[in-house]
C-alpha cells in the first residue's frame, strides 16, 4: 500500500497570505489528523477529520482550518498568514481515528516571510 | 506540568549498548501511547504502539508500560548508529477521537 502523502513538500509565503496544504490518507484509511511541528513547541495537534467531519480541534487560532472529502483526502488552509507560522505541517492517517495507530506522511514545510 | 514529559536528552550511549528512553503522562484515563522516530529533516515513523499493561516485542524494540505510575518506555537492544535521531512518545487521552499528545522528544546519540 502506498503511504500518506503530502503537498506540497515545500512552500515560501508571505505574511498576510493564506495557504492551502493537501494530505492524501493511505487508502482504505478514514481518520486524518493534522500536527504542527516547530523546535519551540514540538509537535502539536491542529484536527481530526473522520468521514468529512472534523472530529476534534486543537488550541489554534480560527485562522487555521481544514476539511475532508468524500474520498478521504484532506485539505488544511491557514489564512492570514503570520511569522510564527513556519513550521513543518504534518498530517497522519488511520483506519477509523480513535486509539488506532497514525502513520504519518513527509509533512509540508512552510516558511513564512 | 505538561501532559506528557520525556528527558530531552541527549542520551548517548555506544554502539551495542541498550538504551532506555523514558516517558511519563498526566492523564490516568489515557488509553493508547506509540513511540515514533523522527530523523532530522523527516516525518516521524511508528515503531511501536502499546495499549495494556506489561511489555511488548518487536525485534531489538521492548515497549513497557505502567498505567498505575503512568509510564513508558522503549528499551533498544544492540543499539546501532542508524538508531541515532529524535524518539517521540505519543499518548492519545480519550481514545474517541486521534489526537496525539506528543513529548518534545528524547535525542538519542548512538557511538560507534
């Protein structure tokens, strides 16, 4: 089976512009959940989306948002974008999300001017 | 204190060693907890989930976990150069939704 995947792998923005990151699951797999990496915070949760419902939401700002298709791929869109944005964005995939186990895709790295 | 702690490190230890990386959580109601690797400059990559009580296998892998002291670890026998990156623990809390409370991470430096 072919693993998570994500694009883009690398993107240059600039403040005040919105971004839009794609994340297809492994197939057959329902769950996505979204992280955000940065070396000062580690790895933090953003969402979850389960059958195109976003099953549980981190402690971000409403400028970061997502959603899923009927195919199970996801989407997260970060508008507005500020400084301490950069950061490599990771998504992961499950069978049906709860305490299964995540595989994680490359992650898309954003750096934000 | 923070839902889930490991010592930042690093942990050096010499090629054929054990090494033994710690982690401890907050949340007695936590059901699941995955020890990932992360190489510098990639994802992080499953190395093994525990669920119940006790040890679990997995080749030169040994996870433990003790929910009464709220613990666990990964043991890594016959450590190899290759081992050397970044061990991440992961604890999911509610088990209904796939929300991973990750640690900062413990750097691990293996010497030949």
């Amino acid at each position: 089976k072919a693993g998570v995947t994500q694009t883009p792998r690398y993107l240059i923005k600039t403040r005040g512009q919105q971004v839009t990151l794609s994340c297809s699951p492994i197939s057959g797999h329902r769950s996505v959940s979204w992280y955000q990496q940065t070396p000062g915070q580690g790895l933090q949760f953003l969402f979850e989306y389960f059958s195109e419902t976003q099953r549980n939401k981190g402690n971000f700002p409403g400028r970061f948002s997502g959603r899923q298709f009927s195919n199970s791929r996801s989407e997260m869109n970060v508008s507005t974008l500020e400084l301490g944005d950069s950061a490599l964005y990771l998504c992961a995939s499950s069978s049906q999300g709860g305490k299964e186990t995540q595989y994680f895709g490359p992650g898309t790295r954003l750096l934000v001017l | 204190q923070k839902e889930v702690e490991q010592n930042s490190g690093p942990l050096s230890v010499p090629e054929g060693a054990i090494a033994s990386l710690n982690c401890t959580y907050s949340d007695r109601g936590s059901q699941s907890f995955f020890w990932y690797r992360q190489y510098s400059g990639k994802s992080p990559e499953l190395i093994m989930s525990i669920y119940s009580n006790g040890d679990k296998e997995d080749g030169r892998f040994t996870a433990q976990l003790n929910k009464a002291s709220q613990y666990v670890s990964l043991l890594i026998r016959d450590s190899q150069p290759s081992d050397s990156a970044t061990y991440l623990c992961a604890v999911n809390r509610s088990g209904n939704t796939g929300k991973l409370i990750f640690g900062q991470g413990t750097t691990l430096q293996v010497k030949p």
